[in-house]
C-alpha cells in the first residue's frame, strides 16, 4: 500500500506486545526494516524473530536517558539509520481517586509515558534532522483529551504527549521532520480485555458511548501509524489524529450508539 515505506528503518517502543506490536507488524508487511524495542529483551527478541531475521529485539527502559541513547545508537549502527520512530511504550495506570494516588507511582507512569517519549523523540531526531527526513509518531489516547476519573497520571502524561507533538513537529517540519500522534479510543487489546474482566471497565456502557457502537482493534491503530508515517500525509505534522469511533466527536447528553 504504500511502498515508499520499503526498507526505511522503523524503531517502535513497547513493540512486543498490545498496539506496539500490532503497528511493527504493519511496518513490516510494508517491507520496512522494523527494530522492537521492549523492557525486556527477550520479548523484543521473539517478536523481531517473529517478523524475519532482518529485524532486531532491543531491551530499553525509556525512562533511562542513557538507555535510550544507547538504543538509538543501536538501531542506526545494526540497521543504517532511523527513519520512522514509534512511541508506544508505556505502563498501566492505578485507577485509585486521586487522595489514594502513590506518588511514586504518579512520577514513573509520567517518567515512562511522557519524558520516555520526549527522550526517545529528540535522540532519533538528532539522526533525522541530519538526513534532512523522518517521521515522530506517538500515542496519546482519549484520555489526553477527555477526562477519565480518576486517571489523573495517565491522563496528564497523555496530554502531554499530544502537547509534545505540537510543539516538535511546528519545529522540525521545516528541516524535513514530521510530529504526530495517534489518541486510541477503547481498543480490544490483552490489558483492555483485562480491565473488563476486572470490572475496571464497563463494557456495555462504552459501547453505549461509541458511536461505533464497539470497540477498535489494534490494526486500526497501526493502519493509522501507516498513513501518517507515508508520504501521503507529507504535509500533516503536529496533529492527534483521534481513532476511536467516533467517542470524542459524540457530544448529546444521550447513548451515542443503540445496542440491538
């Protein structure tokens, strides 16, 4: 679908599992040379294994300056550069009101989500600003726009990072370099299915909500990654691009969706 993304060098954190590894897969099937980055490198590993040998697993904590620096360097010296960078990394939240909140917690989900993207951004950047060409592509999610109760840390880290891709891809766009984001809606991944089973979320009333009236999957999530990292969207930069049914756009104080 879209061949100038054969053999350009995509790097995705958190790309062994949910919709990291979803958006690898896309990146692949499109001939491009894809490095898993992963907390822990034996999941990264088996997932690039998964995707052919020309791929690579690394293990990165992308809260660790260095260790991010160190990942970068690592893609450009086994692969040959860095054109596409795909911040996906990131760690559940506690669903606790905010008098209940860890601090601790609060810092290392924002340490993760939001400085792990800053940091991750503005070390493959230095290479694509170099090439004069790149694409920055992170996640954000409904819960940057809207305010999910009581999701105070994940939803300030969120916000940030759609803030982030304003203000990078204003900077960069002149010298070659794109900035967007993607705000999932509810996607059918492991951890959301996880949260219905433990009564975290409520299934009927989300899809009441969307007017979708269901959930996404994680290929709606990747096939949005594709666009925007293609030549197709080569004047877009600085946008969150909402992928969610239709849930931000819904706005009447009645069920965006009737359940059959």
């Amino acid at each position: 679908m879209y061949s100038e993304l054969n053999k350009r060098v995509v790097l995705v954190t958190g790309g062994a599992s949910g919709l990291g590894w979803a958006t690898a897969q896309a990146f692949a099937g499109e001939g491009a040379l894809v490095a898993i980055a992963d907390l822990e490198g034996g999941p990264a590993q088996r997932a690039a294994d998964q995707l052919g040998a020309q791929h690579i697993g690394i293990a990165c904590d992308v809260s660790d300056e260095q260790a991010v620096d160190d990942m970068v360097r690592q893609v450009v010296e086994s692969l040959g550069g860095v054109d596409v960078v795909v911040n996906s990394a990131g760690i559940p939240d506690a669903f606790r009101p905010t008098v209940e909140q860890d601090v601790a917690q609060f810092r290392k989900l924002v340490d993760v989500h939001l400085t792990g993207t800053y940091m991750v951004s503005r070390a493959a950047a230095a290479h694509m600003l170099r090439q004069r060409r790149g694409v920055v592509l992170n996640v954000s999610s409904i819960a940057g726009v809207l305010g999910l109760t009581p999701r105070n840390a994940y939803s300030a880290a969120k916000a940030g990072i759609s803030m982030l891709t304003r203000t990078m891809g204003c900077e960069w766009i002149s010298q070659g370099v794109r900035v967007n984001a993607v705000a999932p809606g509810y996607m059918m991944t492991p951890f959301l299915q996880k949260l219905v089973d433990e009564g975290k979320l409520d299934q009927e009333r989300i899809f009441r909500r969307t007017p979708a009236g269901r959930f996404g999957t994680a290929r709606n999530i990747a096939d949005a990654m594709l666009f925007l990292a293609s030549d197709s969207a080569e004047f877009i930069t600085g946008v969150t691009l909402p992928v969610d049914g239709g849930y931000m756009a819904w706005g009447a104080a009645a069920d965006a969706c009737q359940l059959q």
